[in-house]
C-alpha cells in the first residue's frame, strides 16, 4: 500500500503533529507499506495531518483536486486543532468543512471528539490518544531531593494559552521563595522576562529526554490541549505530571499519575503532596500506554479496517 502525508517528518524540535508524522511514517515502513509526503501517482492512503495550506505540505484543496482525478484513493483525517485551543475563530469550521471529504476520522482525545461531535460531527470515526518515542523519552534512577524538588515543563508553541499565567506566576514566586527549582524547556512567552526560571532553548529527542530525566516533576498548565505530547514525553521519562483542571485531552492520560489544580495556590498544594508521594505517583505511570508503538497500532488497526470494508 501506498501512503501519502500532507505534511513532512520532523527531525528537530517542533510540534506533536510533525512527530507523530515521524514516528508513523517510520512504523508503516518497517511492515512494508511505501510512505511519501506528495501527491503522486498511485497512493492508495491520503493521511491528513492538516487541511490548511501549508510550505511545508499540501493542503485539503489539493488533495480534493487528487480524489477528482483518483476517486478510489481514500482520505483519513487526523483531527489535532480546534478553536478553543489557541481562542482562535477559524479552525473548527476548517475541520468540519475538510472532514466532508474524509472517509474516516481520527480524534487525537475523547476530549476533542466530544468538542466536535458537539458541533455537529456524525461520520466514522476513532479516538486514539498520542504515544512518544521510548528510546528517547524513558525513565532513568536518579537521587530526589524532597527538600527542592526540580520542576520541569517543555512547549514548542509560546502561545500564552500553553499556560503562562502559570509559569509567570512561578516565576515571581521563585524570586521570594526558595521552595524548588523551574525550568522551561522551549520557547517561552515574549511578553515577559522570567527572572527564577532556568531557560532552555528547543530540544530535541534524546536531547530532550536526557534533560527531562534530569527533573523530578512535570507541569503543565496548557489550557483545552486536543491531546499534546508534552505531558506524555514527560511521563514517559518517569515524571508525575501536575496538570490543570481546564487541560483538556490532557487530563485523560494524566488522570492516574499525576494531580490536577485550578489555581496557583492549588498548584503550590498538589506540588507538596506530589512531593511527598512521588514513588507512589511514578508506579501508577503505565509507560506502555504512553508508547508511539501503541499509538501506531492503533492507527494501523484503523486503516486496515478502512480497507477490510466492502
């Protein structure tokens, strides 16, 4: 079979999405399907990652122009974005409108199906949650220090939606209290000037990982995620997630290991708590679950289906 995704692979820092494309591309190789990232002739399988138009891939107009001309190709939407997301008021009607010419679905949370169904979504579809590379994102031993525990969240987006009220607020918190060390892995918000928080530009991979085993905790505060990686690559490399109560897809892996809060004051209580109950906390991680493998057995098992239809 041939497979064709709208946008590219990812070997740098950047989005869920682009990674997602890594590591699916990668598992659709290995069983022997062929795998590009154009329109050509042939392609039994148009992977949508993203409707919109894109430099980096082609668009839903392109790929309605290829079903046109190659009506028996199917199309298979991952569903990843929704307005609530970044408070933007264009990319649920995108969504709606590119899924009419999908053959099946594929929401990224229960959360995010919810949100469309709620709109008025009716067709086939699927919930798969996102998995992470484990020989890149795994726990390691390390000495806790229960007395200042080291905190650690990582975004490639700077929107403040990521939850920088939250880790603003860290911030001047750490500039009168020595209670525990922050550090932000990524790009953070241009719109203030951390003075307590250790910066950390982008990483990537085994980069990545070996910097997130290096903490105790993770935080997010990212409001009405459709599902995210962070929180999971954090989780994968043996770290509680403290998560907000408004996480959105979020909440549904984190639920088990982890506390959720509303407020800052309520992050300051489950901090302690997830202090103190730390070896608890990480024995409840079920670091199979979080897997891209898995993930990608899901996906598979949903596109064989596609084709196992009459």
């Amino acid at each position: 079979m041939k497979i064709s995704f709208n946008r590219p692979k990812a070997s740098t820092a950047y989005g869920g999405g682009a990674h997602f494309v890594t590591n699916f591309s990668n598992y659709l190789e290995k069983v022997g399907h062929s795998v590009c990232h154009k329109l050509e002739p042939g392609i039994d399988l148009i992977f949508m990652i993203d409707p919109r138009p894109n430099e980096a891939g082609y668009s839903i107009q392109e790929i309605f122009n290829y079903k046109h001309q190659f009506p028996k190709t199917k199309m298979l939407h991952r569903v990843n974005e929704c307005d609530k997301r970044k408070n933007t008021n264009f990319m649920d009607q995108t969504v709606m409108l590119s899924n009419q010419l999908a053959d099946h679905t594929i929401f990224i949370s229960k959360w995010l199906s919810d949100y469309f169904i709620q709109k008025g979504f009716n067709k086939s579809y699927a919930t798969i949650v996102n998995g992470c590379d484990t020989s890149h994102f795994y726990p390691a031993d390390r000495l806790f220090n229960p007395t200042r525990p080291k905190i650690v969240t990582h975004h490639w987006s700077d929107n403040w939606m990521k939850g920088f009220d939250i880790y603003t607020k860290i911030d001047e918190y750490l500039q009168e209290n020595d209670r525990f060390d922050f550090t932000y892995i990524g790009r953070y918000f241009q719109g203030y000037s951390p003075k307590k928080t250790n910066i950390i530009p982008p990483l990537y991979g085994h980069d990545l990982g070996n910097e997130l085993r290096n903490h105790d905790i993770y935080v997010t505060a990212s409001r009405w995620e459709p599902c995210g990686m962070h929180h999971i690559e954090g989780a994968s490399c043996g770290l509680p997630v403290l998560y907000h109560a408004d996480g959105g897809g979020i909440n549904e892996t984190c639920v088990n290991h982890g506390y959720q809060f509303r407020s800052f004051a309520e992050f300051l209580k489950y901090l302690d708590l997830t202090t103190s109950n730390l070896d608890g906390l990480k024995d409840k991680i079920n670091y199979e679950q979080l897997s891209s493998k898995i993930c990608s057995d899901n996906y598979y098992k949903e596109i064989v289906g596609m084709f196992s239809e009459k």
